[in-house]
C-alpha cells in the first residue's frame, strides 16, 4: 500500500496538518513518537491559545486536537519514524520496530527538546535532580531549594513556577541582562524568593547517591562558589528535532530544517516540514498548529499538481 502523506510527530503541527489532510480527502497516517501531545503536555495552563477566554489546561488542549484529528477519520499510530529514504518519487519510512511503509509524501512535525549543559554531573544526575521540566517536575520540591539556568523567556517561566512551589529559587544567569520578555523578566524581579546570581557559569553539578546537593558556579571573574540545592532545572533554550532526517531535509547552521519562501516544503520536493522543528523564531503552539495546516495544503497542492508530473 502507498500512503498520500504520513505525518511525523504528535504536537499541534502535527495534529493540524492531520485534521487538515483528513478534511482535504488524503488520509493522513501520523506518527505520535515518545511524546504524544509534544511540548505543550510538559506545561500547565496556556493563556495565549486563542479561543479560550479563561485559558485551558495545555494536555487537555492537546488531547482536543488529537481528538479532533481521530474524530475526522485520520489514522494515529505509536511509535517514531527512524528514517526517510526516497524511492523514486516516493519515500520509504522505517519504524523504529524494524516496520517499512511508502508514501507519496512526508510531513516532519517533530518539535524541538530541551538543551542540557553537556556536563558529565548533569547526565549522572538526570532523573535525580536534574530536570529541564520544571511543571513536570517542580512538584517533587515543594519547601526545598532550587536552581533554574538560564536568562530566556523559558528560563524565567520556569523559575517562576517554581517560586509558587518552593522555598527558594535561583536564577543562574551566564550574562548580566536577562534576555526574557520584559514581562517576564518584571515578574522574577518581583517574586521575592527569586535570587539572580549573574554572571554566572556551571561548573559542576553536586551530589550523592540520593542526588543532586548543589552546585559549583564560577563567575565571570574566575571565582568559584557553591551552593547547596536539591533540584537543578535547566531552561536554556531548545534544540529542533531533524537530526534523522538531514538526508531528505536540508537544516541550518543550528538544525532548524530549512522551508521554502515561507511556505512549509523542504529541499526534497515530497518532503515539507511544520512545527518548531523549522521554526526558530515563533515557536509557539499558535504558530506550530498554524503551519501544520499550511503543510497539509502544501501537500495537497503538491499531489494534486506536481507528483502526477512527476
Ligand atoms: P532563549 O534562546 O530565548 O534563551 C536561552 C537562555 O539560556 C538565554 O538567556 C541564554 O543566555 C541561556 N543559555 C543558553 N545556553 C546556555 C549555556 N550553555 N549556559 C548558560 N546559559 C545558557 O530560549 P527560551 O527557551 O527561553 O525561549 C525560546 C523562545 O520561546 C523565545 O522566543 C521565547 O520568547 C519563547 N518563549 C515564550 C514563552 C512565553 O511567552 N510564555 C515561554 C517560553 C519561551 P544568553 O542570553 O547569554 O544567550
């Protein structure tokens, strides 16, 4: 069997170009990954989701679109796709269970992750105390102490967070500006058990074998310091999720898939991308959900015009 388009990820890009795809007579195949829901599901509430006076409930939001995608008729499997290779005009995609499928078209919708600091006590301590999700995991330091690194808009919404849960929080910031919203960055000034320590690099992350204990900075002047922590959240931005698919995608110099004059197709005609994982800038489940359907079209134009020709 050849599949029209199959749809990788299961955030708001992915979810959209489905219902779209769904709606545009092409049924869609989408593959949900290890994180149905994507991103959104490791936060709380959204309020910049329109359409909800009150804001909502961000997995309940991403349960409404996949809901709204099955409800439609489009196909939603488990599982990632490991590879992307074209046969001709069309493309092969292997599963991670071994499983080959051919599709006239591919839609790469599979977000971004987190970024770590790449030190050798922040991997030992991952899952111990180290954690780049401050709502999944903030709960588990209730009355502690913790540390946020990071001076973005991610950074200060996490601290921020956590400030409402904990009895202390430090902002570990490597510059002496913060780079958040100007909103943002009103709301850490204002929230009294927020400490900023600027200027400030990791060094190390403490810890025993319960996890972590603290922390080693060192300041721009070369002095080195500890602080004593139980969790170490880190909030330093993200990286987009194309590292599988450069062979068919071609990504810049920081691995955003590169899309076309603002449209959603890629280097490989048949292959369009959507979501964070092309989008440096935006990056918000407004702006994933709304090329998610542009890719849907995009791919509808493609078939209808192009691939016969082909
Ligand atoms: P950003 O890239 O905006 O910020 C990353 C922060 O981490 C910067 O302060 C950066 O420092 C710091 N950093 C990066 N690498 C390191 C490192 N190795 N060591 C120490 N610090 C480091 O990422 P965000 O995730 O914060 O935001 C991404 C986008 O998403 C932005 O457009 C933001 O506005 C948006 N966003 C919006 C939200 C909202 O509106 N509610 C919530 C979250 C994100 P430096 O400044 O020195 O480079």
């Amino acid at each position: 069997m050849k599949h029209n388009i199959i749809i990788i990820g299961g955030g708001p890009a992915g979810y959209t170009a489905a219902i779209y795809a769904q709606r545009a007579g092409l049924q869609p195949l989408l593959f949900e990954g290890m994180l149905p829901g994507g991103q959104l599901t490791t936060t709380t509430h959204i309020d910049n989701y329109p359409g909800f006076d009150g804001g909502i409930d961000a997995n309940a939001l991403m349960s409404a679109m996949r809901a709204q995608a099955e409800n439609l008729g489009a196909e939603l499997r488990n599982g990632s796709v490991q590879k992307i290779e074209r046969d001709g005009k069309d493309f092969i995609l292997t599963l991670d269970g071994g499983e080959s499928l051919l599709t006239k078209t591919v839609v790469i919708a599979t977000g971004a992750s987190a970024k770590y600091l790449g030190l050798e006590s922040e991997e030992r301590y991952k899952g111990l105390g180290v954690s780049a999700c401050a709502t999944c995991d903030g709960f588990f330091y209730r009355n502690r102490t913790v540390a946020v690194v990071g001076g973005g808009d991610t950074a200060c919404e996490e601290a921020t967070y956590l400030a409402s849960l904990c009895k202390k929080v430090y902002l570990i910031v490597r510059r002496d500006v913060l780079r958040a919203s100007e909103a943002m960055q009103q709301r850490v000034m204002g929230t009294e058990n927020i400490e900023i320590l600027w200027n400030c690099n990791t060094k190390e992350v403490l810890g025993d074998e319960y996890g972590v204990t603290g922390v080693r900075l060192v300041r721009k002047s070369g002095e080195e310091f500890e602080v004593a922590l139980d969790g170490f959240f880190l909030g330093i931005g993200h990286h987009p999720n194309s590292e599988l698919f450069t062979n068919v995608a071609k990504v810049d110099d920081k691995g955003y898939i590169i899309t076309e004059n603002g449209s959603t197709r890629t280097s490989t005609p048949g292959v369009f991308a959507a979501g964070d994982v092309q989008d440096s800038i935006y990056r918000q489940a407004v702006t994933a959900a709304a090329s998610g359907a542009k890719a849907a079209m995009d791919v509808k134009a493609y078939l209808d015009n192009v691939y016969e020709k082909l």
